[in-house]
C-alpha cells in the first residue's frame, strides 16, 4: 500500500484547529480536531 501526503501543517497540542484533507482518490476524508483539550481523529468513506 503507498502512502500519500495531501497535507503538512504545524500541530501545537491544546491549540484550537481543525485539519482536514481528501484523498487523491476515492472518497476517503481524514479530519483531525483539537478543541483545545482533546483531540480527535475522525476517518471517513
């Protein structure tokens, strides 16, 4: 299986932001969260 990168940004943990990216193909999303105190991984098809 290869490994694409569709997205590099710079994460400080406990800092509110959302990151998010689509894959090259398919209908695949990956969204990461951080709200601040926690964080979330959410994975999508």
């Amino acid at each position: 299986m290869t490994i694409t990168v569709t997205v590099q940004t710079q994460l400080i943990v406990g800092e509110k932001q959302v990151i998010e990216s689509l894959a090259p193909e398919g209908s695949y999303t990956a969204v990461f969260e951080d709200d601040g105190q926690t964080g979330y991984f959410y994975a999508f098809d």
